[in-house]
C-alpha cells in the first residue's frame, strides 16, 4: 500500500493460520505468515508513505489477505486508509536525515 497506514479490524472467526484464509504477512526470509487476531484489537499496516518520510527507518509492511482454502461463513473487513492529497510533495523527514546521509 502507497498510502501513510491502513488500520484493519480482523473478523474474529481469522484462525491465524496459514491457509486458513485472513491476513497474512512477509517476513524477511520472504516467506509469508499468518497474522493472529487479538480480540478487542486492531492491525496496522505501515504504508510505503511512512517508509519514504522516515528514511527507511520504518519498513512498508508487505501483506496479503489469503481467500479461506475451506467453505465458511460470511467473513467481513473493515479497512481504513490514509494519504496525502495527491498534490503533496513527498520527501524525508529531516529529523529521520542523520548526519552525512541523504534522503533515499
């Protein structure tokens, strides 16, 4: 996702697992994993957007949503996403700058 971060709260019938269908993860082996549901809580995706405005300090989250390899129930998501306006000019924080780097 370009955008800043996307909230998601997950359907809490999510097993977590792989294959299971939900929200899944790439790690930096490559490989993907299945993200648990936290009754009560919410996952937040950072977005590419974060990742240019603190220098790669902070790494855009690759993500999936696997379909359910199995027959369910009705299955609901609710995403919320944020950005700039599409006119924004988009750079490097200067305080996410250290000394002697440049802006990536």
């Amino acid at each position: 996702d370009y955008t800043g971060f996307t909230i998601l709260h997950q359907d809490a019938d999510d097993l977590g697992e792989l294959g299971s269908g939900g929200l899944e993860v790439k790690l930096p082996s490559g490989d993907f994993h299945a993200v648990r549901p936290v009754k009560g809580s919410f996952v937040v995706n950072i977005g590419d957007l974060y990742q240019v405005w603190t220098n790669d300090r902070w790494k855009s989250t690759v993500h999936r949503v696997a379909r359910p390899s199995r027959p369910c129930g009705a299955r609901i998501s609710i995403p919320f996403f944020t950005g700039p306006f599409n006119d924004a000019t988009i750079s490097a924080i200067p305080t996410c700058v250290a000394d002697g780097e440049h802006p990536k």
